[in-house]
C-alpha cells in the first residue's frame, strides 16, 4: 500500500489497540475491518479498494 500510494499519502496514522483489532480508514470512512469480518484484508483486495477510491479524486 505504502509503495503503490507513496505519492497519494499525505498523512498516516498508526493506532496501537488490542485484541486482534485492524481497521483501515480513508479520509474517515472505514475501508476494512478485520473486527467484522473475523480475518485479516487480502492486500490485493485492499489495494483494489483504495485504486477506485483514488479514481474518484
């Protein structure tokens, strides 16, 4: 993600949690959240996912 976005990101943020938290949010809105679905994000799916958003900027 870094490397295909490293042009795009302008801010990052790193939240430590517990208990197998991940979520990803862009600009707010919650991309993926591993606490819903039970299972870590494909990185291809993520990738995918953040590909569209930035077709829509």
């Amino acid at each position: 993600m870094l490397t295909t976005f490293k042009h795009r990101i302008k801010d990052l943020k790193l939240i430590p949690a517990t208990g197998g938290c991940f979520e990803l949010k862009v600009d707010g809105d919650l991309i993926y959240s591993k606490l819903q679905t039970g299972r870590f994000p494909d990185e291809q799916a993520i990738l995918d996912v953040l590909h569209q958003r930035a077709g829509k900027n």
